[in-house]
C-alpha cells in the first residue's frame, strides 16, 4: 500500500487541491511559464511582490521522497497565490542541510555558496522588478540560516527588502488531534501534509522500516549547543512515526499554511515603510558619527 486510498479521503484531496498552474487571473503564477509581455504584466498585477519558496533535498525517513520539504512549501505557495496573486520563483534547495551529508541522495551545498546563491538570486529577482521578495521557509535546517541572510540585507543599500516567512505556526483551534510525540522530521505532521500534496509518492507502509526515536547520545544541558546534536539523537535522520498520518491532519495543516502565507503577502503588498526605513538606514550608516546620541 503506497498511500491510504479510501475514496472519501480521497475526496477531502479532491475537495482543496487548487492546480498548481491555475490561476483566478489569465497569468500564470509560475515564473517559468510566463513569457517576456506576460512576467511584466505579472509583476505589475503583483506590485513587485515574488516568491521564493525554500526547500531543500534530504532524506525524509523510509518513507518519503528526498524533496518533501520542496514539494511541501511549493504546494502551499500556490495554494497562497491563488488568494493573493504573486509571481513564483522557480525549484530551490541551496540550504543548509549538513546534518543529513551521511545519508543518500542529500544536496548539501558549502555555506558560501548558499550564501551566495541566494544573493544573486535575489538580487536576480528585484533588477527584474521583484522589489519586494518574500522568501518561504519549507525547512527547519533553514530556520537560522534565512534570519541571517535577511540581517546580511543591511551590510550594503539596497532597491528591494527581503522578506522571510518561517515555518508554519500549527498551533490553531480546530487542528486534529495528533498521536506522535517525537513529531519532528518525516513523521506524522510532515507525512500527513505529503499526504495531500503529492500522496503517490508517500510510501506509508515503509514508515515502521526505521526507528525515528530519540537516541539521546548527547548528555549536555539544554543550554549547550553543538552541530552534532542532530545526528547524536536521530542519526536515521527521521524523527516520529511516519505511520501515524491521516489526510485529515495533512489537508488541515496545509489549508492552513496557505491562507498565513496569503494574508502575509497581503500585508507585504501594502507595505510602504521597510524600504524607506532601509534607505534611511543605509543614509546614516554612512555618517555614523552624525547619529543623534
């Protein structure tokens, strides 16, 4: 059994699932599927608002394709633009993903060439009219790495702000209740979302093939933190119970995470302030000795 197949759940897919490519406008919202009239007509209609949606490539337990995170964030952006239009920038997962290199099939890119990467990306994005950019986390290996990349804004002026929308908050009335105490990497919460963006490639019954407990190899106190903390608790690179997802669980949780994307490009749009304080910032950076004290 390669995912649950029961026909009403089937219909709780059928029922949210928006095509990725269909858009409420005639434009597309796929950067790549636009052409040259049609992206300056889409960045009009966006007003300079694009997004990257950030994944990664890495194991996800025995039971889900290596690129879930980049399948996960990309399926809840599209969902997102179909309520608050924006143009999406293509396939990216040059992230931070080092505690998974032991593993097969993980991308793990040197940290300058993240940096880098995401740079000229960026830089990309706005000399082509996205002067607002939002970045959209799809993994927890990112959540130090985009704060960072967002601070490193100011080093030099810039015409655009980088925006960083994190992980989901899942903490919202109504959610299903879950079953999986260790619920970190691959297992319920993940396997579930998976479950309803791309549920052929969910493999649930090799979610029991591999243990994603806790090994508890680190004995420091939780103030302590070292690189290898990941691997010392969950070296199968797999934390939780793959096995305990329901549809339910995913098409809550993915609803969800679209409509806090929406209403964030929603604020973005309206957004007049960050890059006058920007510019302003950049003025005084200049002349520090002439800040008022």
């Amino acid at each position: 059994m390669k995912c649950f197949r029961g026909f009403a759940l089937s219909l709780i897919i059928v029922a949210f699932t928006i095509h990725p490519g269909f858009s409420q406008s005639s434009l597309s919202t796929h950067w790549e599927e636009l052409t040259g009239p049609d992206f300056i007509q889409a960045i009009h209609q966006s007003q300079g608002v694009c997004v990257l949606p950030f994944g990664i490539i890495e194991k996800h337990g025995p039971h889900l394709p290596l690129g879930t995170d980049l399948l996960d964030v990309r399926y809840a952006v599209f969902n997102a633009v179909q309520q608050e239009y924006a143009v999406v920038f293509p396939e990216y997962y040059f992230g931070q993903i080092f505690e998974a290199r032991h593993q097969p099939g993980t991308l793990a890119y040197s940290l300058s060439m993240q940096l880098t990467l995401l740079q000229e990306t960026v830089s990309e994005m706005a000399r082509n009219g996205c002067k607002k950019v939002v970045i959209v986390n799809g993994h927890g290996g990112n959540e130090s790495l985009l704060p960072l990349f967002a601070q490193s804004q100011l080093a030099s002026p810039r015409d655009y702000v980088v925006y960083v929308f994190g992980l989901p908050d899942t903490n919202i009335a109504g959610r299903p209740g879950t079953r999986d105490p260790a619920d970190m990497h691959a297992g319920e919460t993940e396997t579930s979302n998976m479950l309803i963006a791309r549920p052929d490639l969910v493999q649930i019954d090799r979610a029991t093939q591999q243990s994603g407990a806790d090994q508890k190899r680190e004995a420091l106190p939780g103030s302590v933190y070292t690189g290898i903390w990941w691997y010392a608790r969950f070296p199968n690179h797999y934390a939780g119970e793959g096995a305990k997802a329901t549809q339910e669980l995913g098409a809550f949780d993915q609803k969800a995470w679209a409509q806090q994307i929406a209403v964030a490009l929603k604020a973005i749009k309206a957004d007049d302030v960050s890059l006058k304080l920007q510019n302003e910032f950049y003025e005084k950076a200049q002349h520090p000795l002439d800040t008022k004290q």
